[in-house]
C-alpha cells in the first residue's frame, strides 16, 4: 500500500514537471501585440535589411565584382583590347563623319613645323551628301547582289559536300582536307593565284579554252565576266567554313530519325527535307548571318582581284570607302567615315530584322 502511494506520487510529480515545461514553451512562444506606434515584424524586418544593405560598403557591383572576380579578371583583357582597337576607331569615326575633315585640314607636321586642324563640325551635311549621290545606291545594289549570289552559292556548296562527307566511304578524310585547305590558305595567297589563273593572255583556263577551240575570256576586264570572277573566288574562300559548320551540325542529328523514317518508307528527299534541314536550322541561322557580314565587308577579294576594276563596275561599298580615304586626292576622310557609318548601320538593320524574323518562326537567337 505504501508502495502504491509512492508511485503515485512521483507520477504527480512528474505530471506537474510536464506541465510546467509545456507551460513555459507556451509563454516563450507568446508574442506581445504591438502598440499603436510600434512597427510590426514584417516592417522591422524590412527597415533591417535595409539597413544592412545600406551599410554594407559593397554595392550590386561590388558584390558581383567579389563573387565573380575571376571571370572578370579573364574578360577584362579582351574588353580593353576590343575597346582600343575597335571601340576607339568606332567613335573617331563617328564623330568624323559629322565634320568635313580631309586631307587639306587635318593636323599634320611638315618637317619641324606642326600644321593644327582647321577641320570644323557641320552636322548630318555628309549624310545627305551620300544619301543623295548616285554612286552611293550603285554600289549598294552591287554589294546586295554580291552578298546574296555569294552567300546562297556558297551555302548550296558546303551543305551538298557536308552530306557527302557525313556519310562512310573510303578515302573520305583525305577528301576533307583537300576541301578545307582553301580555308587554310592565306586569303590574298588565294586572290594571287586566281588573279594568275584568269590572266587573259597567259592564264591557265584561256589555256585550257583555248586547247578546246574555245577563245580567251576577258575575266577581269569585261565588267560582267569580273563580277562572276569575284563572286566565284569568293565562293571557293567560304565554302570550307560553310562545310565545316553543317558538317558539325549533321553530325548532332541524332541517326535514330533517319532509321525510323525510312522504316516508315521515307525517301532520300523526304529525309532531307524534315529531318536534316530542320536539325541543320540552328546552325544555318548562324553561318548565315555570319557570312553575310563578312562577304558585305569582303575588302580583300575585291581589291587584290579586280581594284574594283574594269572602271568601277565591281566596286562595293568597303572599297569605295577605301578609295576614298586613301586613293582619291585630296583624301576625304569625312566622306569616308560616313561610308563606313552607313554601312555599320546598314549591317546592324539586317541583323535587327534577321533577328526579328526568326523571332518569329519560333527561333530563339
């Protein structure tokens, strides 16, 4: 009977020490209601954090700027040598294509003697100038129709010789690098050997004309034969870029889908039509853009090749902005600087409207 009554007892007692620590949890957890004047939690809180921000002597860029100095440090270089070689021109150039600098009123030293610039600002006067001369659209229309027959030619050859090569055959790393070396070949290299090659007295294919019966073409001195002759240099430049690119792009395609379409009784057409050009778009979008960028701004086959010659017929709008700045006397360094603006801005247009396009197909660039 004792015993019982001790137990009960410390169970009691242990019922009340229970209770006790239930109770104290209760009133630790217990919030106090804010007066009428006093913030609440969620106000408090936020005034903190804002204090803390504002105290913190690291803004959004110092944060950035500790959290990925590295990458910083690596991109850092190339942001300072793009800016002194291209950023610094870009602005020189603007800035004098609002003037009417030539080389009549630049600064220039003469012996010991130092001449200052007299040059002085005139506005958007070269602009209209350009924009109102006949020769500015001429070369336009020729520079558009270079970029286009070149681009289209040279995308047509890259994708065919990307197919082929994308299939198993013997001899077929050798055939790739025969078909890049045009690309590992200095470019004026090239230009020099197709100048030769079109020499109309002594070059090579009047020769081999000329053994069929057939008599010497004027390559590069019939306005239209000169045009053909640039366009198909250019083409035999690019087409290994072109090649290399797609190839890689067929590569990706998964070979599954040409096995389950011809499963399904799909022909060599069919295939190419809604599996390799669809699986190639990613990479066509690009290699376009890319190369009509640089077939518009392509200064090197024009000159070495024809010097936008016979007369001006194969001029396009880089070579007659070079003509300008360093052919024409007295040179015109304004009116070129405004060529150059133009065709910056004419670039930048078609990349807009590239962009926009895709945008529109669903593409994502």
């Amino acid at each position: 009977m004792a015993a019982d009554t001790s137990r009960s007892e410390t169970g009691a007692a242990a019922g009340e020490t229970t209770l006790a620590g239930r109770g104290s949890g209760r009133s630790t957890a217990k919030t106090t209601t804010p007066g009428p004047g006093a913030p609440t939690s969620a106000e408090g809180a936020t005034s903190a954090k804002g204090a803390s921000a504002a105290g913190s002597p690291r803004g959004g860029i110092g944060r950035a700027l500790a959290t990925h100095w590295y990458a910083w440090a690596m991109v850092a270089p190339v942001v300072l040598v793009l800016g002194v070689i291209v950023g610094w021109p870009l602005v020189r150039g603007i800035y004098l294509s609002l003037t009417n600098a030539s080389e009549r009123n630049v600064a220039r030293t003469i012996g010991v003697r130092h001449i200052e610039a007299t040059y002085e600002f005139v506005g958007f006067d070269n602009y209209v100038a350009v924009l109102g001369e006949p020769v500015f659209w001429q070369r336009l229309v020729w520079t558009v129709v270079w970029t286009v027959a070149c681009v289209s030619v040279t995308f047509a050859l890259g994708l065919g010789l990307a197919t082929i090569l994308n299939r198993q055959f013997r001899g077929r790393a050798a055939y790739r690098m025969a078909l890049i070396l045009p690309w590992a070949v200095p470019g004026f290299v090239s230009v020099f050997a197709w100048r030769f090659l079109f020499n109309r007295d002594n070059g090579i294919l009047n020769k081999i004309l000329d053994g069929g019966g057939i008599s010497a073409v004027p390559w590069l001195d019939d306005p239209t034969w000169a045009k053909v002759s640039v366009i198909a240099v250019n083409v035999w430049l690019g087409v290994p870029f072109m090649m290399v690119a797609l190839l890689g792009g067929l590569q990706s395609i998964p070979a599954e889908l040409y096995e389950a379409a011809e499963m399904d009784g799909a022909g060599p057409w069919q295939r190419f039509r809604h599996i390799t050009l669809p699986g190639l778009r990613a990479v066509s979008m690009t290699v376009i853009l890319l190369s009509t960028i640089w077939t518009f701004n392509m200064f090197p086959v024009i000159f070495l090749l024809t010097r936008g010659g016979p007369g001006d017929s194969t001029e396009i709008l880089v070579t007659q902005a070079f003509r300008q700045a360093f052919v024409a006397s007295p040179r015109d360094f304004a009116g070129s600087a405004t060529w150059g603006v133009l065709i910056l801005g004419l670039l930048m247009i078609f990349a807009l409207v590239y962009r926009r396009s895709l945008r529109k197909q669903g593409e994502v660039w």
